[in-house]
C-alpha cells in the first residue's frame, strides 16, 4: 500500500495548481476549472484517510467525497449559468469585465 | 503497487496543470479530462470503487461536457486570453507556492500519521447504501435540494441574460 | 444441457489451465476481451447486412445482392473497401484532437461489455458498482463526439458535435433514471444480481422478468426510448442528420478512422441493448419455464437480434424529430415520467404483504394506473384546449 504521505503530498500539489489557476488566470471558464481542481485535491485526502484508517467498516469518508462531488455538480452548474449570463451581457467571458455592479 | 501510483500521480499532475495553463480553453477542458480520469484511477487503486466510477460519471460525463458546451456557446476560441486577473502574475503564483509550501511542510513535519495499515475488505456498495439512507438522511435530503436550487437557479441566471439582451 | 449452456466457459478455464500460473490471470482477462471484441465485432458485421436489408424490405427494394449469397458477404466488401480508402486529415483541422477523437469514441464503448453478463458464468467481472461503470463509461463517449467535432474544424461538424453532446446528456438523465427503478427493486448496482433476481417463474411457467411488472414494464418503454435517443438511433438521429448537417461530427471523417465511429455508434446500440436486456428482459433467462434448456448465451444474443431488428424497424418507419421538439420531449416527458415510475416501484415493493385475495390485480391496476395516469395526463395537459381530432398533414401546394 502506497504510504498516506504521497497521497497527501499529491493532493497539496493538486491543490496548488487549481488555486494557481483560480488566482492567476481570467477567463471565468478556466477560473471554473481551477476551482473543480481545488474540491479534487481535498475529496483524493478524503478517500485517502479513510482508506488508511484501521477501522474501515464505515463509508463516512466515502459518502463525504460523494457529496463534494454533487456540491461540485451544482457549483459548475450554477458558475457556467453565471459565465453564459455574462457573456450575454458583455460579449465576452472575461472575468475582468464583470467589476461592476449593475448588469 | 510499484510503479503504478507515482505514475498515475506524474499523469495526474501535469494534466492538472495543463488545464489551468494552457492558452485554449478546449485544450484545458480536454487536459482537465485526463486529470480527473487520472485521479478516478487513483480512487480506484485505493479501493474506492465507486467513488472512482461517479468521478468518472459526474466529472468527466457531465462537468467537463458542460464546460466544453458553455465553451462552444460563448465562443471562447475568439476572446483574446492574453491578460491576467492578478497582477502581476507572479504575485498570484507566490500565493499559490506559498500556501502549497505550507501544505507540503505541514505534511512534512508530521512525524508519524497515527494511522495503521488497513485490515480486511473495504465495505461495498451495501455499506455505502446503508450509509446514505441511515447516518447521511439528512446530508442526502440537503445534496438533493442543493441540487435542485442549483438547477432552477442555473436555468434562470442563463434565461434571464437573455431576456435583458433582448430588451 | 449444462455442457452445451457452459461450452465457453469450460473452453476459457481450459485454455487457462494450459498457461503457466504466473500468467493465468492476465490470461484469463485477454481471452474475455478478445471474446467480447470479436463477438460484437462479428455481430455488428451482420448488422449492417441486416439493416441494409431490412430497411431495404421497408422501401420495397432489394438492398445488397451482389457480393456473395443474399449479399451475405457486403460488410467484408464494405470493410475492404473502408479500410483501403485514404485517411484525410483536413488542413485547418487540429490534428490531435482529430485523430484522437475515434479512440475516444469507441474504447469506453467496447470496455463498457465488461460488466454484461451474457449469458450463465459469462461476464468478464463482476463489479460490484457494474450499473454506474456502464453508465460512467457511457458519458466519456461524448468526450469523444466533442472532439471530433471541435477537432475537424468544420462548421457542420462542431454544429453536428454540439447537437450529439446536447442530445446525449438531455437523454442521459432518464435513462439512468430509467434504470434505477431496477436497482430499487432488485438492492444491488451488479448486473449479474440484477439478472439473478429475474429467475424462477411465476406459477413454474411465466419467467419473472421485471417486464412483468408494471414499473418494469414503464420502465422498460421509457429506457428503450432514451436508449434510441443516446445511441443517436433514428427518429433521435438529429446529429447526423444528413439532411441538415451532412453527417455532423463525423464529417471530416473518412477511411479507418470512419470506420471505427461507425463501429463505435452499433457497439455503443448493442451495450445499451445488452443493458435493457439484462434489467428488464431477465438477461440470459429463458422466458418460459419449458424452454430453460436452450443455452443461455443463445436466449441473450436472441433477445439482442430482436433489439436489433427493433430498430431497423424503427429507422425504417419514424421521420426524424425536429431539434426542439427533442429537446421538449426529454425535459417536459421522459424526466417527469422517469420519477413517477420511480412512485410505482416504490408502491410495488411497499404492497409486497399484500395477501388477500386479487392483490396481485390490484397491486397491477394501481401501479399500472399510476404509470398510465402519468403519462395520460403530461401528454394531454399541455394540449388543453386544443383540438384533438386527427392531424391533417398539407403538403407543398
């Protein structure tokens, strides 16, 4: 079995480039794309502590990861209805663009 | 094991950050494919199973297929992405070095994880059921109305920038 | 009997015993999978000599009759004359994401018959989760159709891609759904539980297929429709429409590489034909109790040609539905009916006590009633006071 540390070592990096890409890049997609990177990283460290636990009777760390991953589902959902809102508006899907507050 | 996790780790990790580098937002799309069928893998070789396999069908099935639908629709091919949101750039790659840093020393400086080798077969599919319907109710009820939210909010947020491009 | 029922298993442990044991599991894996692919590969081989026939039955022509007996011996030509054709790659198009596209499209589809037992024994594995791998590997195929559209640089072919991915993940939510039912009923994700649960017979005659019952038998109805429309099969052949966008993302497509999305679009018909088999039609079961001596593989390849000749049928007798209408057919219909036979299971397995006398009736009445009501009501209510007297078609005058 491949030791916790290398998963967790992973996942930081994982992690890292997501919020690299959340931080550094301005088009509203990719932003989307580094956030969905970031949720990764934490669900790998979920499912790799509950797998190195010694009592893995219960599925807790699993059922947790399940339901990241449908809050993700509804987050790309709701990001990607914002993104084509603000392309209707502003031709483009420049997150630069979206500074004010009125539409 | 041997090779298998570094490999799968290595394929992971570059595709992860070709999704977040790469200039065309179809390329990044398709990279962040390979990352999440990457990690599903890795899910897998961690005997999840069916986590591994909802990765796969929610992630690559319908996330990303969004994501390369709204890219279509906004014709994303055509914006200039030349610019940077935090400038400059590398003050928004220090944040993430840094705090990746941090992760990393902190995972370091653990001495020992308190925990020990697993024992016996992961619980199935039946566990993962009991689970949902039994502790998790009321996280189930709440992802379900999460999600319906989310889904009635998404259909007016798209519908309504249409109607004021309309007017 | 049980020979001839399990001639190909005890053929596959026979082959394996020969291999050194270090070698024996990988071994086992390959001949499944070379099983699998050459089995459907054949299959789809006589698909098309049957498709091109049948169809051609359904126009009053003769169809293929050149090569060979009955044209027997078309898909070889056909096959020939594919594979010799130059592969083009267009100039402007992006030669990754063109070339990949294929693979892409066709590999999730032949590892998805891992999981379909076809017949007693005869699975390649057992997953516990089988159900939400096939559907897993279901959703990677429109990676595929997206990159062959995006790739080609085309504007039909992107037009056709968006339309398939549009089509595919509309389709996707009530076929799943569709299925769930199944696994309500049966309280496993494996297929060969599901099938294990549809044998025996009801009264030592009728075999108790989930078809049999009322949800089964909505179920059943609604999966088949959202399964033509994820296969892209007509009346839901909206992405290739050859009408209207030539032949959509597989335009820029010629030779080998065409070949395989045609061989990727009927694997793909066959798996989910397997798939609707094996949750509803009792897998390899036979259907009465005096005909369980047939081999099983021959009950499940039975069924899979009649799914076949299902959709010859189909193809040769709908026209197409219009983008909009497909679009309104899966939101407004198949999603509402998908959750209501959701009720009916749910109803089904709440009166599984019932004990006096007709309960079985009634329990068929008012779940029947349920599914019918459901369906009676969405198909009417938004027609409310429209008239409902037949249509007139009026031509170009």
């Amino acid at each position: 079995m491949v030791p916790l540390d290398q998963y967790l070592l992973l996942s930081a990096l994982l992690f890292g480039i997501g919020l690299a890409g959340v931080l550094t890049r301005r088009n509203g997609i990719i932003v989307l794309i580094g956030v969905e990177l970031m949720l990764n990283a934490a669900n790998l460290n979920f499912i790799a502590f509950w797998r190195h636990r010694a009592d893995t009777g219960a599925a807790d760390g699993l059922l947790f990861a399940m339901f990241a991953i449908g809050v993700a589902a509804a987050e790309v959902a709701v990001g990607l209805a914002l993104i084509i809102a603000l392309y209707r508006a502003r031709r483009s899907v420049n997150l630069d663009e979206a500074k004010e507050l009125k539409g | 094991m041997g090779l298998t996790f570094p490999l799968l780790a290595t394929v992971t990790w570059l595709a992860a950050l070709g999704a977040v580098a790469l200039r065309r937002p179809v390329y990044a799309a398709l990279s962040l494919v390979v990352a999440l069928l990457g990690l599903a893998a890795i899910f897998l070789t961690l005997e999840a199973q069916f986590l591994g396999m909802v990765q796969i069908l929610v992630y690559v099935g319908a996330v990303v297929v969004l994501v390369v639908f709204v890219i279509q629709f906004t014709r994303n091919d055509e914006v200039p992405l030349t610019g940077l949101a935090f400038r400059p750039v590398s003050l928004g790659v220090g944040i993430a070095v840094l705090v990746t840093g941090g992760l990393i020393a902190c995972i370091a400086g653990t001495p020992e994880w308190a925990v020990k080798p697993p024992e016996g077969p992961p619980p199935g599919m039946r566990q993962i059921g009991e689970g949902l319907m039994g502790v998790y109710v009321p996280a189930l009820e709440a992802m379900g109305v999460l999600l319906t939210v989310a889904l009635i909010g998404a259909v007016l947020i798209a519908m309504r920038g249409r109607s004021t491009s309309l007017h | 009997m049980t020979a001839l029922d399990q001639i190909f298993v005890n053929l596959k442990h026979a082959i394996v015993a020969l291999l050194p044991v270090a070698w024996q599991t990988p071994g086992s894996m390959v001949i499944s999978a070379a099983a699998i692919v050459g089995t459907f590969a054949g299959l789809f081989a006589a698909t098309t000599w049957i498709e091109r026939k049948g169809l051609a039955r359904l126009q009053n022509r003769m169809g293929p009759n050149r090569v060979g007996p009955f044209g027997l011996f078309q898909p070889i030509a056909d096959g020939l004359k594919m594979l010799t054709k130059e592969d083009i790659i267009p100039r402007q198009a992006d030669k990754l994401a063109h070339t990949l596209a294929p693979i892409v499209a066709v590999a999730p589809v032949i590892v998805a018959y891992a999981v379909l037992p076809v017949g007693r024994n005869m699975v390649a594995v057992n997953l516990e989760a089988g159900l939400v791998f096939f559907f897993a590997l279901g959703g990677m195929k429109e990676i595929g159709v997206f990159m062959a559209g995006w790739g080609s640089r085309n504007k039909f072919s992107l037009l056709g891609s968006m339309r398939a991915i549009a089509q595919m993940i509309s389709y996707e939510i009530p076929l799943v759904v569709s299925t769930l039912v199944v696994v309500m009923a049966v309280g496993s994700l494996s297929l060969v539980d599901m099938v294990e649960a549809q044998t025996g017979y009801h009264a030592g005659l009728l075999a108790r297929w989930h078809v049999f019952t009322p949800w089964g038998l909505g179920g059943f109805l609604l999966f088949l429709i959202a399964a033509t429309a994820e296969s892209n099969r007509s009346p839901f052949d909206l992405p290739e429409g050859e009408s209207e966008i030539i032949a959509g993302h597989m335009l820029e497509y010629s030779g080998f590489k065409y070949a395989l999305f045609f061989l990727g679009e009927y694997m793909g018909l066959f798996a989910i034909s397997g798939l609707g088999i094996t949750l509803f039609l009792g897998g390899w079961t036979a259907p009465f109790s005096f005909l369980a001596w047939v081999p099983s593989w021959l009950w499940f390849f039975g069924k899979l040609l009649c799914f076949i000749a299902f959709f010859v049928w189909l193809r040769g007798t709908m026209p197409r539905l219009r983008a909009d209408q497909l679009m309104g057919f899966a939101w407004k219909f198949m999603l509402p009916m998908v959750l209501v036979n959701l009720l009916v299971v749910a109803f089904w397995q709440f009166t599984r006590g019932w004990e006096f006398f007709g309960a079985g009736v009634w329990r068929w009445v008012l779940g029947g009633g349920m599914f019918a009501g459901a369906a009676w009501g969405l198909a009417r209510l938004p027609r409310v006071g429209q008239p409902t007297g037949p249509r007139v078609y009026r031509f170009a005058e």
